[in-house]
C-alpha cells in the first residue's frame, strides 16, 4: 500500500553538484528519534532570474522547432553494456539534427564526458544545461557518477541534459519528491531564447525506486509535481523517460498515477498531447525495446509531426516532435 510522506519536508539546507554551470541545494529533515524513515525527500534545485523576464528575439509566426527525446543509456554499470561509445551515442543525436532539423534535445542517462564529446561535434552555437543524478542513503544524497570501477573518473557524473541551439538560458532545477533512500533522478527546465519556449526534461523514478520499501510508489507524486511546474509556462516542451505506461494503454493498472490535466484526451480537453498521441486515446508506439511505451514529448505548442525511432545505441527508442510556434498575443 503507498504510504504517506513523513512529516513537513525541511531542514538543513546541504549543498550539492546542480549543473556544469550552477549550483544546487537540497532539502532534507532526518527523522527524530524512534520515528519510522520517511517515504521522501523534496529535492530543492538551484534558480536563476524568473525566465519570463527574459528578453529575447521573435521569431515569426508559424516558426517550427524541433525537439528530440532520448535515455541513452549511458551508463554501462546500468544494464548498458554494448550499446556503444559516447562518441558513437553523440553520433545519433547528430545524425537527428543534420536529417531531421533537431534544434533541441532532451537527454537523460548521459555522462558528463559524454555530453562533452556530444557538444564537440555539434559544433558551435549549441549551448547545453546539466543536471546529475544522486543516490541517497538514508537522507544523505550523494552525486551518481558514470562508473565506480577502478580507474573510473569519478567527477565524470551521470545527469540528463537540454541542449539548444540559438540560446539557451535560466537553467533551474525543480523539486520532486524523491526516495529516501534510492536514486534521485532530476527534474529541471530551460529556455530556448530565440523561440521563446521553455524545455524540460524528465526522469520519473521506477515504481520500485526505493529498495527497503519497494511497494511505495513515487511516480504518481513525481507526475503531479513535474505538472504543476509546467502549468505555469506559457510555451513548453517537457518529456523524457517517465517509466510508465500511458493511461490507455491495455491492462495497465498504474494508470491512477497519471495526474488529471497532464495527459489530454483529445481536442479541447485539459491538458497536453503527446507527441504519438492520436485523437482521444493516451497511448502510442512503443519506445522501448521491452515492447513498451516509457517515453514521451508533451507540448502547449500545435503538433506538426511525430518521429519514434529505435537504435541499437540504446535500450530506448529516440522521440522527434515538430512543433508551431504560435505568435504572441496581440
């Protein structure tokens, strides 16, 4: 049975790694004597100025931009052995924006080296956002780097990732209640300044994130948090790997963890197509080599068209949403 969170989240302030280019704190409370550990941990990230201060250029009316979405199963350590180098993995990203007129992506599972080597051979005018993942133990949340072997480098973290091309800017990180102990995937948005829109990419947790208590389930807490921030964007993209079914999709019994108002259910109803979606139905093609869909693109912005691809670079298949930039309000 899901328990409930323990207590007020708070506490001492911890500063933690955030990004390349920031840093990041997080909330923690230790529990009192005696008391049973908490369910979570709300993890506070780093802000910069409010982006809609932003300034930026506009671009003209019916202007497309491209956004792709992919885990690529970076980390060998992770079940990812034998999907390919970085270099090779930083070859499908390319390959997508040379064919395909990608101008953004949004990564997860990717090594802070590999992202690096991704960046190189993009070349220049490419601006990137990383965030890591962290382990906690018990409260105590420790950056999660790509290998732990000998001769490892172990500032070479494991993170998700927005990368632009034509401007980025106020990088920040969002809280998500996380696992008290276990994996602490991040959740956190940027600004493509030359289309106005704001880019989040998303790691939800698995359903048995926290070993000691496998049965409690933070993806329906995680879904209802990663909502209520981009309900406050104007324009946005947001996806990622979610590991979890669409609401629609046969027997599915977590569907009760999708908040009302995330996923639409067709034309004039609350919330935002995905970018497989086909009129009411929550569902689509599958975007993992298990035969199951874990993987989205939601936008505000009109859908153009929808790419979902496999690789053998990755256990996950690569999403490609084409989107209309609607003109600002008069």
């Amino acid at each position: 049975m899901k328990k409930k969170l323990w207590g007020a989240l708070g506490g001492a302030l911890l500063a933690v790694a955030g990004t390349l280019s920031a840093a990041s704190a997080q909330a923690t409370e230790a529990p009192p004597a005696a008391a049973p550990a908490p369910k979570a941990t709300s993890v506070a990230g780093w802000a910069s100025p409010g982006w809609e201060s932003l300034t930026a250029a506009t671009p003209p009316p019916g202007t497309n931009l491209q956004v792709m979405s992919w885990n690529m199963c970076g980390v060998e350590r992770w079940g990812c052995t034998g999907t390919g180098t970085a270099g090779e993995k930083a070859d499908v990203v390319k390959q997508y924006v040379q064919n395909n007129y990608v101008q953004a992506a949004l990564l997860q599972e990717v090594c802070a080296s590999g992202l690096d080597a991704l960046m190189t051979k993009l070349g220049p005018g490419w601006s990137k956002s990383f965030v890591p993942y962290h382990w906690s133990q018990k409260g105590v949340r420790t950056p999660s780097p790509c290998a732990t072997g000998a001769g490892s480098d172990p500032k070479d973290l494991v993170g998700t990732a927005i990368v632009v091309k034509a401007g980025l800017a106020d990088a920040q990180q969002y809280p998500t209640t996380q696992p008290w102990t276990g994996l602490n995937p991040p959740f956190h948005c940027a600004t493509a300044t030359y289309f106005g829109v704001r880019l989040c990419t998303v790691h939800v947790s698995t359903k048995d994130a926290n070993p000691e208590h496998p049965d409690w389930d933070y993806r329906d807490d995680q879904l209802a948090e990663i909502k209520q921030v981009v309900s406050g964007f104007p324009k946005v993209v947001f996806g990622g790997d979610f590991n979890a079914s669409p609401p629609d999709w046969p027997n599915n019994k977590d569907a009760w963890i999708w908040p009302a108002g995330l996923y639409s259910q067709g034309a004039g109803t609350p919330g935002y197509q995905e970018c497989d979606q086909q009129g009411a139905a929550r569902t689509g093609r599958a975007t993992h080599n298990g035969g199951w869909k874990i993987d989205y693109l939601f936008s505000s912005e009109p859908r153009r068209w929808c790419l979902v691809a496999d690789t053998e670079r990755s256990d996950h298949h690569v999403l490609v949403e084409s989107v209309t930039i609607t003109p600002p309000a008069a």
